[in-house]
C-alpha cells in the first residue's frame, strides 16, 4: 500500500523555531526608585531624570539556564545530523527516515546520511534606551504620593544568512525513481531552502510582519504609588526602619503584537498591582536591608494567533481574542550601602520570579503553547555610587537639595528569560509648595540620642533620610 508523505513546508523550514521567547528580550519594568524609595515631608516635592541604556547583544536564558544569543533562535542544521536529530523540523526528520527505509539493511553508504541541505544563520540587535521621568510629593509627613513613565526608543534589526552547499538534487537523482512522487517532491523543495524562501514563508504563507526591521518610540508603563516608612530611634548606634510600598502599573507602554514576530513588549501589557516592603537597619556609616514585592497581574481580553498543535508559528486566521491571566510576580533584593552624608555605594542582589501566565479563549487550539516558558527565574546583581547634597542643604551648606546616581546593572543566571545589562544615571532633586511646614519648622539639626530601649517608631524628614 503506497504511503503518503506531504510536506508541511513551512515546518520543515522552521522547524521547532520559538521567535516569540525573542519578545521577552527586556520587558522593561521602570520602577521610580529615586521617588518611590524616600518618605518625603508634606508640601514637599521631588522629581527624577534619568538614562537607561541596555546592551545592543541580545542574549537570553532557556528553560535548563543556558545562555544563548538571540539570533540563535533562527539556526537550523540542514545536515544529515541535524536533519535526523529532528532538529530541522519533524518532516525533514520524516523525509530522512523514509530514505532510510528503501536501502537494504546493513548499508554502510547511506543516501539518507550524505544528505546537506546547508545551514541557516540568524542574528539580531537590539537597541533600547529609555528616558525615566518621576516626580513624588509628601502629601502628609507619613504619606508619598509618587508617579512616573519612561520614554523608550527601541529596535529590534534581524539579519538571515544561508550558509553551505545543498545536495537535494543529487540525492534525487541517485534515488531515482525507487521512491515515492511526494519524496522526490519534497527534495525538490529542499533543492531550493535559502534566506529569501524562509523569508517569503514567514511573511507571506503565515502573513507576519518583515522581520528586517521593527522600531518604537513612545511610552513605556505609567507607575503611580504611595509609599510610607516607620523609623525606630537610634540605639546602641544603629537604627531600625520599615518602609511599605504600594504601587499600581497601567499598561501605557507598547504590548506583544500577534503579527509581529521581533517586536519587544516595552511595557507588561496589563494592569498590574504591586505590594512591598523594605526591611533596613542603619548605622554610622553603613546600612543593611531587605526588599521585598509581590505583585498580581490582573487578567486582560488580548489578541492572539491560538496554535493548533505545538507550531510556534501560527496563520493569521487563528487570530482571535483569548483571556489572558498573568502569573504572580515576587521579587526580593537584599542590599548594603557604605558611606557618608556626601557620597555612598551600593551593592543590590537580586532574585525576580513570575510564575507561569495562562489562557483561554473560545476558540478551539492549543493553549498551552502561548503559556510555554512563561514561568521564569531571574539573579541579577547592580552596583552604584551616589553623590547627595540633600544633608548639606538642609544645614545651609550648599544651595541645591540634588542627588546624582550612576548604576550597573547585569543578569548573573536565569531560566526563561533575558540576560538584562544596562547604566543608568539619575538626578533628582526637590521643591517647596506652599503646603510645606516653614523651614523653622523641619528640625534638619542631630537630636539627642535616646535611652536605649525606646524603639518608637516616626516618620522620616528628607534630611534624616541622607
């Protein structure tokens, strides 16, 4: 009985390719900490610039904590190999173990195994910058009220290369016509694998955007939040404090688009709601702390193209709206800072954890594909040294309240997701308004020390903040 062996061509072509993990290369979270992390007193106000430049080498993490460049995620073996490791895609796999069934059994010059259709070769480069705006504003001496966005410019620039020779012609004419007609045509086709035929099958058959070029430059997501600090009073030289954080994001920023393969989700996409702690114990000229966040992402009706099977790449008529829930993100840092009134570094690592997404939708596919990978772990590191005069103007030493901040930042390991490096520098500074206390009113000077055992717990003024 004659077999049938049609080609899925596209998934030859591709294969197991995933280019939509390429889209979690910076999922750029701003978070306002020059703003969010001071109580400020009331009538008082602070705003924050700064610079964020990431690495132009997009690098990622797979599921094992493998490091590996973005534009491996094009790569595709053509050899016999890489063709009979399924690594070319199921029915090239398909394809070689047919050819394999025609030769006798013992035969030690296999056709299957001279087969070379060559190699294809990606790379990509990124370039994304952002622009951090913040402003914060003591609305009790206990309450800040603070908010913020980034402008972000970013590109994403995907470059196909085939590489190699490609035997399918003469692999079909020493076969002959020993094989099957639908063989014989999918050599045929293999005859004519190249970058440009890739190309036309990713943006033509499947209908996704060129992948040559993808660029945006507008908003990333709005944060707002309200913070508030319990400080104990110093004893036996160190001094005890509490800072809670509670914080929204509103999805302002550009979200994953279905038809666009190498876009970057500049912001989360949903509605997010975030509370946290911060644990710190200071002395002189050293302070110790702890962070911690747990955020819920609330749930969002998004357009997706919804797979059928385990295809990574998806016609565009499964395109359909799908209910999106977001898994829980938790976030811990543990710090330390050294130095005076003037100058200080700081050393933060950190651990981010999201917990696997879901959806669903009322149209019929395989919605555990949209959810692959989403669950992942992330260590990173960063450094940074800080300039203030916020001490020195308070005693009317110097004439600007400012605060200079230069920080790096890097990813140590992960699973599932991108290797973040990136500088930053900040300023910020701070403002009067009519609200706030006359200035004989701040007490700025040292008070007296109190008898050991007396951890009352107040709010904080800006100069007892530095």
């Amino acid at each position: 009985m004659r077999r049938h062996f049609l080609f899925n061509w596209l998934r030859v072509v591709i294969g197991g390719f995933d280019f939509k993990n390429v889209l979690t290369l910076i999922l750029l979270l701003i978070t306002m900490k020059p703003i969010s992390a001071q109580v400020l007193p009331k009538g008082i106000g602070a705003y924050a610039l700064g610079y964020r430049q990431f690495s132009h080498d997009a690098q990622l993490y797979n599921s094992d904590g493998k490091q590996y460049a973005a534009g491996d995620k094009f790569n595709l073996d053509f050899s016999s190999q890489g063709i009979a490791n399924g690594k070319a895609g199921d029915d090239l796999s398909k394809l070689y173990q047919e050819i394999k069934k025609f030769e006798p059994k013992g035969t030690t010059n296999s056709v299957a195994d001279e087969m070379n259709f060559g190699e294809l070769k990606g790379d990509v480069k990124t370039s994304v910058d952002a622009k951090i705006i913040g402003f914060g504003y003591g609305i009790t001496d206990r309450f800040t009220f603070f908010m913020g966005a980034p402008l972000v410019s970013a590109s994403v620039d995907t470059k196909l290369k085939f590489e190699g020779s490609n035997n399918a012609t003469a692999i079909k004419s020493r076969l002959g016509d020993l094989v099957f007609k639908e063989i014989q045509e999918g050599l045929d086709r293999a005859s004519r694998l190249s970058e440009q035929n890739i190309r036309e099958q990713i943006e033509v058959e499947k209908g996704y955007a060129p992948i040559d070029h993808w660029e945006y430059n507008g908003l990333g997501d709005t944060v707002l939040g309200l913070r508030t600090e319990f400080q104990g009073e110093r004893m036996d030289e160190r001094r005890y404090s509490l800072g809670l954080l509670l914080q929204a994001d509103l999805p302002t920023g550009h979200a994953d688009d279905p038809d666009i393969l190498t876009d970057i989700p500049i912001g989360k996409g949903y509605t997010a709601l975030t509370i946290g702690s911060d644990t710190k114990v200071t002395f002189t000229y050293l302070a110790m702390g702890w962070k911690s966040a747990l955020t819920h992402g609330f749930a969002e009706s998004v357009q997706r193209r919804v797979p059928e099977g385990t295809d990574k790449l998806v016609a565009a008529d499964r395109k359909a709206k799908v209910q999106w829930t977001p898994g829980m993100d938790f976030n811990n840092t543990l710090y330390s800072t050294i130095g005076n009134s003037w100058l200080r570094g700081t050393y933060n690592l950190g651990l981010k954890r999201h917990y696997g997404d879901r959806y669903s939708g009322s149209l019929q596919g395989n919605y555990g594909t949209l959810s692959a990978e989403s669950d992942s772990v992330k260590l990173f590191h960063e450094a940074a040294i800080t300039v203030t005069s916020v001490r020195a103007f308070s005693q009317k030493s110097f004439k600007i309240p400012l605060i200079l901040t230069l920080a790096a930042h890097d990813t140590l390991t992960g699973r599932n997701t991108s290797k973040e490096t990136y500088f930053e520098l900040t300023f910020s500074s701070f403002f009067s308004t009519p609200a706030a206390a006359p200035k004989s009113d701040v007490k700025t000077e040292r008070k007296p020390e109190p008898k050991p055992g007396k951890g009352l717990l107040a709010p904080k003024t800006v100069a007892q903040s530095h």
